[in-house]
C-alpha cells in the first residue's frame, strides 16, 4: 500500500508536466509549442490507443515528428512491460526492438519487461554496464541474468555483480570472476611483458661469460623461443638489443667451436669407445644374470674377443672398466665351469636312466645289492637336476623299482618259509615215485632258491637248503630216465598210429585232423624231458610226411585261407596306423573315433585264423595301435570327467551369489557347456548329471523363490495404494476443518509419492494412478471449498467486527456523549468470536480499541477526525483494485487512473508470483475493513457492494463445493 501511495502521489505532482515531460522540452516553451501539440494530438491518441506489439512498433519506425516517437516509444515499452502483453517469438522481438527505440527504453525493457524473451532481447541489444550489471543481479530468469553478465565487461560492473549475486547464482558468479580474472591478467600483461623482456636480455648477455658453451647453446634456444612469444609486444630497440646479444655469444660460440674441435672429436671418440665397453659390460652382466645357459661358452669367446678390439681409452676409465670386466669374466667363468658340470651329471642320468628302464622291462629278478646301488645314483642326481626331464622319469623309475625290490623280498620271504614243507614234499613224492608231481617242484625250489640269493636275505638258511636240495637230484634223475622208457614205449604208439593213417581212408580234413593231433602228442612228450631216439624221430618224421602229402591238398587250401587271414589282419592294421598317424587329436570327434575303435575291434574277431608264426606278431601290432587310441580315449574320458566335475563346482558356487541375475545366465552358460565326448560307466555318468541337475535347479529355485517374493511385494505395493486412494475418498467425504483437511491431504500425497516409487503390477498402475488423481482430486475440491467457506466465514466475521468500529467511530464524530452507546459496542464485541489468523485479529482489534482509546480521549479523537481523508482516499484505492480484479467496471472519470494503475502496479503484484487473484481480494478485502473511519460515501459503498457480490460470485465459479 505504501507504494501505491508513492504512485499516486507522484502521478499528482507531474499531472501537469507529463506532456511537456514526455516531449523531451522545457515546460517554459509549452505555449509557443501548442500549435504543434495540437496538430500531432489525434495521432497520439491513436497510438495511446494501440494495444497490439506489432502495430506499436511500425507506427514508432514510421513517426516522423518527436512527440509521436516519444508517445509510441512510451506505449510500446508499456505494453511490453505489462503483464498483459503476449508471449511472441524471439524473431518477431528482434524485429520490434530494432523498430528505433533509444537506449533509455531499451533500458526500461531489459529491467522491467513482462516476459523473459524480451528482457532477454533486450539485454542483448543493451551495452549500459550498470543496466547488464543491474539484470544480472535482479532478473527473475537465470537464462537472461547468464547473457547480461556474459555481455557485460565493465570491471567495477563485474565487481558489483560479482560482490552482490553471492551464491543466488553461481554460474552468474562464475562468469563475472572469469571475466574479472581475464581483465586482471590483460592489464597486468603490460608489466608482466617488460619483466620477461628485461630477465631475457639479461640472461643472453650472461651467456658464454662461464665458458659454458654447450649449456648456453641450448639455452639460447629456450631464450629465442620465449622471446617469441612476446615479440609483437615488444619495442623496436629491445628487438635490436636481442638481436645484438644474440649475434655475439653465436660468433663466440663458432669461435669455440673450431678451436675445439679436435679435443671434441677425440673426447667423442672416447666417449663412444666407452659406450661400445659399457654394452659389452652390460652383455657380460646379462649373461652372469642368466646363468648356467646353452651357448654361454660361444658367448664368452665372443665378448673376449670384441674387448680385445676395443679403441683406446683414458687410462684411468681403462682400469676401472678392466677391472669389472675381469670380475664378471670370473663369474661366467665359475657358471662355465658349473654347466659344465652339469652336463656331465645330465649325461650319467640319461645313462643310468636307460639302465634303470632297462631293469624295468626285464621280467627276471632284481639283484638287490645292484639294483639299490643304481636307485642311490639315480635318485641323487635326479635332485641334483630337477630342472631337467629325465629327472621326472628316472625319479618314477626309482619308485617302481623299489616298489618292485619290496614286492620281490617279500615273495623271496614267503618263500623261504614255505620251502621246508615243499622240500618235505618232493622227497614224499621222490620216494612214491611219482616224477610228474616230484619234477615241477624241485624247478619251483630251485627258482625259489634263485630267489632268495638275489634278494639278499638269510645267506645261511639259503645254503642250507641249498645242500637238502641237491641231496636229492640223484633220486629225481632215476625217476626221469624211468619216465624215457615210458616216453619211447609211447613214441612206438604213435608211430604206428601214424603208419595206420597211411592206409586209412577218410576225408582228408579227418586225416589232417588226425596228422595235427598225433604231432601235438609227440611235441608234449618231447616237453616232458624225455627226448626221443633218433630212430624213432626218423620213423615217426618219414610217416608224417607220407601223411602229409595225402592231405597236401587240403592243408595248402587251409594255408591259402590263413595267408589271406593274415593279409586281411596286416591290412587292418596298417589302416589303424595310418589312422592314428593322421588324426588330429585338438580337433577330433570322439564319438566317431569309439565308433571307430569299436568296428576296428569287431573286424579284427571277424578275420579267421591265421599261421602261429604270424598271429602273435599281428596281435601284438594291432593291439599296440589299439592301445594307443584307448589311451587317446581314456585320457579325453578323464578330461571330460574334470571338466563336468568342474561345471558342477562352479554352478554349486553359484548358489550364493548375491547377483541372482549374473548367477542365472552363467548357470545357462554353463549348461551349454555340458557334453559329453567319451562316456564314462553309466553309474559314474549318472551320478555325475544328477549332481549338475541338483545344483543348477537350486540356482533357478532362488529365482523362483525371488519371483513369488517380487509378485508378493507388487500386491502389497498395490494394496498400499488402493489403501491411500480410498483413505482419500473417506477423507474427502467427511466434514473437516480446512486447516486439518490441508494437513491431511499433504500427509497423504507426501504418503502416496513414498508408495509410487514402488512397483506395482504394469496392468494395475495405469488404472490405479486414475483412481488416485480421481480421489485426490476430489479431496483438493473439498479442501478448497472448506477453504473458501473458512474465509467466507472469516470475511464475514470481519465484516461484523468492521461494523461495530465503523459504528463506534461515526457515534464519536456525530455524537462525542454516547458513553451507553459505547458500553453496548463494547458488549457486542466481546459476544463476537475471535478471527483464526491472529494477524487479522491484531489488526482489526487495534482499530477498535483505537476507537474506545478516542471516546475517552479528546486528542485522540482529533487525530481519529484528522485520518478521515487519507482514508477516504485509501478506500478509493483499494475499491478500485478490487473492480480490477473482481472483472467490473469502475466511473467513467476513473477510466484513465485505472488504467496507469493497471500499468503501474498490477503488473508488479503479478509478477511477484500472485498466481490466484482471488487470494490478493482477499488481502485487499482485509485492508478495507481495517480502514480507519472515512466520511460517509454512498456511492463508494454501493461500488464495494457490487465488488463483493461479483467476488463471491467469482469463487463460486472457481471452487465448487463438492
């Protein structure tokens, strides 16, 4: 109110000058320029009238006298300013701020224009330091307080922005202590280039003073390139200073040059004889640090031989260099000598690594004493070098061994024990003349004995038992030559059964058969140690043949098969090496290849039989071969045992892993890793799929479980919800205080954004956020309908209370002696209740009591009597206000004070972010009744009723009850 009171007092004081003011000339010449006011007057008018932005500014370019300029100028700066004026383009203010306004009321915009694009075409279109200086602290939008401090480069301007914008806007603050920071570095360049140019000059002038020639070579360098960077702001005289310096030390320098340029080439070669030493130390030293390595001795020679060649060097860098060179040779020599030795204990591994396989593979038994002495090599020198691959190999030999030598001493053990009772045995058998029986156990004894010696154990039972033994050789050979008699009498049956097949007429497979079968008897008694006559041999030999060259026929047919039978076999397995040998085993199909091995096995069963002399040595070969591919197939059946076992380990720690999405696809990446190239049993191969079954179910039955849990949480989200919009619903419906029902809605949206940032299921939030906006809706309209009535109710209560105080003062002004009259106001007024907002109280309540305070006192009536205009005027103000924001119109004689009001002020109240009219009503409805008392105005009062029948009115519409 007080700067509505400023205004129209100021309006008041330049009523009279506003048109001279306007023109831009003395108020002394009005009369001699009231002709022409008189000719531009309609044009004025017509301009004043103007409300539109576009036809402001063409009718400002196209004035052609100054008071038309002026009046244009001023309405379009006006209309721009007032919050009436549209919101338009950023081309089309471009184009009416370059219609011709001075810089004044380009001034005015960027301070005071309505909408932010026209502050901020204005303030680019503004050069005042203290107008970008005053936007870029004052104005509401930091998009346009950002382009007045960019365009502003006023140092005390920046230094005023900089100390008042604080931290309100700290990229407004940021810009100005840039731009303040860039002024201070140009103006301290100055200085800053005379201190750099000084200290330049004076370090050229040092050069070449110490004798520092190359030093101060490379420094005039750095010198020249600094000084040009300043060169363009430097003087012509301390250019030709440089240059003066510059020429100097270089004639100096090209001086020491050529005087030193033998003592150069000769310290450059020095130099490089030192380096070339240096390298050949440093190779030295790299292979002192390698150690025992092949090629060291060729190294060596090499290394020696280069330093042998070395150039000629000072003799004091000579000896030190002599000196490393002998110690590192020191070294490599000891390393020489190490890996010399060393090859030798390699060689007597491999030798006693081909002896200890050779005692591997021989089936006879182990002499302990030699066998132990060679495992005591062996095994020292294996860790001796365990660096190198025989070591591994004779280390597992030296285990076999010894394993072998334990097995072997206790069967030799287990022996001798057992060798009183099989020595009882063979003499048992020797007496009862049984030489089958008696026979196989003096060899077993006699092996046993063997036995024994060898491994070394009870030397004295040995020999004992060794004289028993002998003591009975003369029994046993009685009983074999008994055994030759009955071998030859058999020999004589065999011979004449063979003499019978001569004649014998039969199929010649049946004689063949029968041929087969008598050599096989005359073989097993050949092998019984009874050797034959050999008369016998020759009747049984001749016989056979005679047989044989009957049955030629059949056994060559027979032959024909068996040699086809071995072509077949041979076939077969030349097939399986070629096979084996071309198979790349990185990239094999294991399933083909036990195809493969399983048909080579049933083909080889197929083939028949083949000669004796042929058939062990294919089998050995095809099953050699065949060996060979089941290792292939058992070393790839055990790697793929490790790696499922190791597929199981990692989805089994997959179990716990917190990041149950990470654990999932890794589990499925796992499962495409599961296959199966060669089979283990089928038990092995089931227990192992049900363990990977296990763990892998265990992981997705996490997700499962996280998915119930999610689905579980989403309906309680849901639940919460539906609970808040109806607990909304309940809230609106009932009857509530509008301070306890504003509480409660914030409560309840302040609930409701906690629930929103919640899940809820995607078909439910669509229908759920309307159910919410419905329901909260409502409870806004009811709240603002409780609100309304609340100060529907409070302006009445302040209107009874306005009353009682306009009654008290009219009673002191017409009748000073009412003291009843006042005792009856006093009464009345304790019966009336107290305004909610103790403010409003405050304020009302004080223009009571002032009332009683002048009813008793006379000076303070005459103060109270002295008010009556000013609040005459106050009414008038505020009852116009009101009609502007009620929407009715006021006199015909008040239409101009309306409108500068209009421009004036209500420009400025909205712009304070008044965004409800009826809420400034309100206030200005409270200042009315707090009004002091006024003289009596009929038709102010008929003004102020229609006033408040259009506002309630206007609340009805804007606020239903619900």
């Amino acid at each position: 109110m007080m700067l509505l009171k400023r205004f129209f007092q100021k309006r008041k004081g330049t009523s009279d000058t506003v048109g001279a003011a306007a023109q831009g000339k003395p108020q002394g010449h009005a009369k001699d320029q009231e002709p022409r006011r008189s000719a531009t007057e309609p044009r004025i008018q017509a301009i004043t009238a103007l409300n539109e932005l576009e036809a402001l500014a063409q009718a400002l370019k196209q004035a052609t006298d100054e008071a038309a300029r002026q009046a244009a100028s001023t309405r379009l700066v006006t209309a721009l300013c007032n919050d009436l004026a549209p919101d338009i383009s950023a081309e089309r203010l471009q184009d009416i701020l370059a219609s011709g306004l001075d810089a004044q009321a380009m001034e005015r915009i960027a301070r005071q224009a309505h909408t932010p694009q026209a502050r901020r075409a204005a303030i680019a279109s503004t050069d005042s330091p203290r107008v970008l200086a005053e936007c870029a602290i004052e104005d509401r939008l930091a998009a346009n307080r950002g382009v007045a401090v960019e365009r502003l480069e006023d140092k005390a301007a920046l230094e005023d922005v900089q100390h008042r914008i604080g931290k309100r806007d700290k990229n407004v603050y940021r810009i100005a202590r840039e731009k303040l920071r860039l002024i201070a570095q140009q103006e301290e360049r100055p200085r800053l280039i005379r201190t750099q140019r000084e200290d330049i000059l004076a370090k050229l002038e040092r050069l070449g003073r110490l004798g520092s020639w190359s030093q101060d070579r490379a420094l005039l360098d750095h010198l020249q390139r600094q000084w040009a960077e300043i060169a363009e702001e430097v003087e012509p005289e301390w250019q030709a200073r440089l240059e003066s310096e510059r020429d100097r030390f270089l004639r100096a320098y090209d001086d020491y040059c050529r005087e030193n340029a033998a003592l150069l080439a000769e310290q450059a070669a020095a130099e490089a004889a030192r380096k070339q030493a240096e390298a050949l130390l440093e190779e030295l030293q790299a292979l002192v640090d390698q150690g025992e390595t092949e090629g060291l001795d060729l190294a060596c020679e090499r290394v020696a031989t280069a330093w042998e060649t070395l150039p000629k060097l000072p003799a004091s860098a000579r000896t030190a260099l002599d000196k490393r060179y002998a110690r590192l040779m020191q070294a490599l020599s000891s390393s020489r000598q190490a890996l010399a030795d060393r090859r030798q204990q390699a060689e007597r591994l491999v030798k006693l690594q081909t002896k200890l396989e050779q005692l591997s593979g021989d089936s006879k038994a182990l002499d302990c004493k030699r066998t132990e002495a060679l495992l005591r090599d062996g095994r020292a020198l294996a860790s001796a070098l365990s660096s190198e691959p025989e070591s591994s190999t004779v280390q597992s030999l030296a285990e076999r061994l010894e394993s072998r030598l334990q097995r072997q001493r206790k069967q030799a053990e287990q022996k001798l024990k057992q060798f009183p009772e099989r020595l009882a045995e063979l003499e048992t058998h020797l007496t009862a003349g049984e030489l089958k029986k008696a026979d196989p156990i003096y060899q077993s004894l006699q092996s046993a004995l063997e036995l024994i010696r060898v491994s070394g154990i009870h030397k004295g039972e040995e020999t004992k038992l060794s004289h028993r033994l002998r003591a009975l050789a003369p029994r046993l050979r009685e009983l074999q030559n008994w055994r030759r008699w009955g071998a030859d009498q058999h020999r004589e049956e065999l011979c004449a059964q063979m003499e019978a097949l001569t004649e014998k007429e039969a199929p010649l497979e049946a004689l063949a058969e029968a041929l087969r079968g008598l050599q096989a008897d005359w073989k097993r008694l050949d092998k019984t140690g009874s050797p034959a006559s050999q008369a016998l041999w020759d009747r049984f030999h001749q016989t056979s043949e005679t047989v044989y060259a009957r049955c030629q026929p059949y056994m060559e047919s027979q032959a024909a098969e068996r040699e086809a039978n071995r072509v077949a076999r041979e076939q077969l397995c030349a097939q399986l090496e070629e096979f084996l040998s071309k198979v790349d085993w990185e990239r094999v199909d294991w399933k083909k290849m036990m195809r493969a091995e399983r048909e080579m096995r049933q083909t080889w069963s197929g083939i028949g039989q083949t000669e004796g002399r042929h058939r062990k040595q294919l089998e050995r070969r095809f099953y050699q071969s065949l060996r060979q591919l089941d290792q292939r197939l058992d070393a790839e059946r055990k790697r793929n045992q490790a790696h499922k076992q190791q597929l199981v380990e990692r989805v089994q720690a997959l179990v716990d892993l917190p990041d149950l999405d990470a654990a999932i696809e890794q589990t499925k990446a796992i499962q495409r890793e599961w296959h199966t190239t060669v089979p283990a049993r089928q038990k092995d191969e089931n227990k192992l799929w049900q363990r990977f079954r296990a763990a892998c179910d265990a992981v997705f039955a996490r997700r499962a479980a996280l998915q119930q849990a999610h689905a579980s949480e989403l309906h309680q989200n849901l639940e919460a919800r539906e609970a808040l919009c109806r607990e909304a619903h309940e809230i609106a419906a009932r009857e509530q205080d509008a301070k306890q029902m504003a509480a409660a809605q914030r409560k309840l949206a302040e609930r409701w954004r906690a629930a929103e940032s919640l899940p809820v299921p995607r078909q439910a939030a669509a229908k759920l956020a309307q159910t919410w906006q419905k329901s909260y809706a409502k409870l806004e309209a009811q709240r603002r309908s409780a609100e309304e009535r609340a100060r529907a109710a409070s302006l009445a209560l302040l209107k009874q209370q306005a009353t009682l105080c306009e009654r008290i003062e009219q009673m002191l002004l017409s009748d000073p002696s009412g003291q009843a009259e006042t005792a009856a106001i006093r009464e009345a007024w304790t019966q009336l209740p107290t305004q909610e907002d103790a403010k409003l109280q405050q304020t009302i309540e004080g223009r009571f009591q002032q009332g009683l305070a002048a009813a008793e006192n006379t000076g303070k009536k005459a103060a109270l009597s002295a008010q009556l205009n000013e609040n005459a005027e106050r009414k008038a103000q505020l009852c116009l206000q009101l009609e502007i924001i009620a929407g009715i119109d006021s006199p015909a004689e008040l239409a101009q004070q309306r409108l500068e009001f209009q421009v004036s002020r209500l420009a400025e109240r909205m712009a304070e972010g008044e965004d409800d009219p009826l809420q400034g009503a309100a206030s200005l409805l409270h200042e009315w009744y707090a009004c002091g008392p006024a003289p009596q105005d009929q038709a102010l009062s008929e003004r102020f009723d229609r006033i408040s029948e259009a506002l309630t009115r206007r609340r009805a519409a804007v606020v239903e009850p619900a």
